[in-house]
C-alpha cells in the first residue's frame, strides 16, 4: 500500500470541467484574441528552449517594476498568480497557523489552506459584498487573504475597509488582484509599496490574454518578497512563458487595455440582456457576471448540452446557487444568451 498523508485524504482534485465546447465561458480567459507580438517572440524564443531559464525571471520582474515605478526586488513572479499566493502562505504560515479570508473567494484559497495544514477561517462579506474587516481583524489570523475585484461574485471591496485591514493586521496581507486591468480605479497596488505587510497579487492570464503560458506576479516589500522567492523556488516561469510576458508588457499595453475596455462594454450590454431576462446578475468590476438562480446547475447542463459552457455555483455565502458568466465578443455572448434562454424554459 502507498502510504498516504492523512491529512490529504479528503483534498479532491482541483479539476473543472474542461470538456471541448464551443463557447466556452467558464475560465473568465481573454476571449478577444492574443496580444499582437506573442507570434513574434514565441519564433524568437525557441532558441532559448533547451537550456534552463534564469531561475527568478529577472527580465520580468525588471519590466514590471519599470512598469508600477518599483524596484525589481519589489517584485515577485510565479506560475500564474495562484503559485504566488501559495508560496506565500508557505513564507509565512507553520502548519496549524490560522488564514482568514472573505467568503465566498477564489476557490483556490480553501484549498491551499488544507495542502498547506493552516487553520482555515472563511469570514462571510457584508450584505453589499464588501469585505467585513472587524471580523477579520478578530480571528487574529498571521495570514489574510483579501480578492477584489471578487472571484466568484465580480464585486469590488471599499478603499477603507481594505486599507483598515491592511492598517491593523496583525500580519501579513495578500490582495488578490486578477481582475484589477478591467477596474484599474479600484486597484490597490499603491499599498504594496506604502505599507511593508501587504503583497498584492496579479496574472497575465485575465487581460493580457496568456492563459496557457501561466505567468502571475506580486508586489511587496523588498523583505516580504524575499521570503515568498524563498518558498516559490527556482525555475517557475519558462524563457518562453518570460520573453512573450515582457513583450506584451511593453509592446502591447495599449492592446491589453483596448480589449479590457471592450470587455467591459459586452459585460455591460450582457448586464442589461439578462435583466430583460428576469435575472439579477450582481453588480461586477471583473470580465464576468455573477447571476444568482436557483438550480443553476441544472441551468449549466442545459446550456452545456447546447454547446456553451458556463461555471455553476452552489451555496454560496450570501448568494446561493448562481452562474458566473465570462464576457466575451458580443457574437459570443449572443450564442450564450440564446442557449440560457432555451435551459430557461
């Protein structure tokens, strides 16, 4: 018999369905194309392939420190942003250690709690989904995780009650940030730099468009980041996964924010289709929607049975059952309305 982790024993496999499908809206992925130098520097970059790649994508993190008017040791990258925050719970939390976090969130957070051996301590959001911050702050947790704008709701937490938490923790504060490029007003990546217990988190895989490549980063205090580089260990980002980020990043910002501002706009136009509908999708600064329904999941096995793929949410804090609709070129978002309609009836 193999011997097993007892504690890992009831940890499932994170595997969402990713059977082939036509319209696929379930990944929140940028559905508007890739950004225009990627050919280019996948051609330029193969040559690089069989060696390995610096072991902390120093070109990267140089370009993103230009990039926010920080310094490169500010800076930290990872494989997708998701390795990022795992790392840094392994930087600053001993097995046992308590890490709070809003609920509902990023599904992730829960488990990364339990591969980890933390005491997770899920704190339900405030009626108008914003972050509760005294209840936080009273779990006493070394580890806080905050996500705006939210995932899976879209919804955006307040200035203040983000920056009390970050002001009275008694440790370190990650802001999950993967949608903050469709609601750059509401971003908080000012407080990585003004205050040292806060990294904030970000990803190439929302926006920028390069999902397959997993490239996700962070910003902190110098001291901060060299504890999370610690735990993320060398070699995460391939020369590839690099060259093709820093490109983007420099050659494509304006593209990056062209199709931000697009998904924006199909996001709102889907807003008003499902109202007509009868629905009432919360209120979103991400490039999805968050639709409460009762029986969502069998909503979804209808719409997938019609070659659309939405995710389905059931018992949500706060929410209940629901779907999370990713935006797309409005051709798409036609396609999905008509196979919601159908699931409807």
């Amino acid at each position: 018999m193999i011997p097993r982790r007892a504690s890992y024993r009831d940890i499932p496999l994170y595997a969402p369905s990713k059977r082939p499908c036509r319209v696929d809206l379930s990944d929140n992925t940028n559905l508007f194309g890739v950004p225009p130098s990627v050919e280019r520097v996948l051609v330029s970059t193969a040559s690089r392939v069989p060696r390995y790649p610096p072991g902390y994508a120093p070109e990267l993190r140089r370009a993103l420190a230009a990039s926010i008017g920080a310094a490169p040791d500010e800076i930290t990258t990872g494989c997708g942003s998701d390795d990022v925050i795992d790392s840094a719970l392994r930087a600053f939390l001993e097995p046992g250690d308590t890490l709070a976090f809003q609920d509902p969130t990023f599904v992730m957070v829960p488990l990364f709690a339990k591969v980890n051996g933390l005491k997770a301590v899920p704190v339900p959001l405030k009626p108008d989904f914003d972050v509760d911050a005294d209840a936080l702050l009273a779990t006493g947790a070394k580890v806080i995780y905050l996500c705006s704008p939210n995932n899976p709701t879209g919804t955006a937490l307040s200035r203040a009650a983000v920056e009390r938490v970050a002001e009275d923790a008694p440790g370190i504060v990650i802001i999950d940030e993967a949608y903050a490029d469709f609601a750059p007003g509401k971003a908080f990546l000012d407080l990585a730099r003004r205050r040292p217990n806060v990294l904030v988190t970000r990803t190439f895989s929302k926006a920028f468009g390069l999902a397959g490549l997993r490239v996700g980063w962070g910003a902190g205090s110098p001291e901060l980041v060299s504890e999370v580089e610690k735990a993320r260990g060398p070699y995460k980002l391939t020369s590839v996964a690099e060259a093709v980020a820093v490109s983007v990043l420099n050659d494509d910002a304006q593209w990056v924010r062209a199709r931000a501002e697009e998904a924006v706009a199909c996001r709102e136009r889907l807003r008003g289709a499902l109202v007509s509908l009868g629905l009432s999708p919360l209120p979103s600064e991400a490039n999805f929607l968050m639709v409460p329904l009762p029986g969502a999941l069998a909503v979804a096995e209808r719409m997938r049975e019609r070659d659309v793929n939405v995710r389905a949410f059931q018992s949500l804090t706060g929410v209940g059952d629901a779907l999370r609709v990713g935006v797309g070129p409005w051709p798409l978002m036609e396609t999905a309305l008509a196979a919601l309609r159908e699931a409807l009836r």
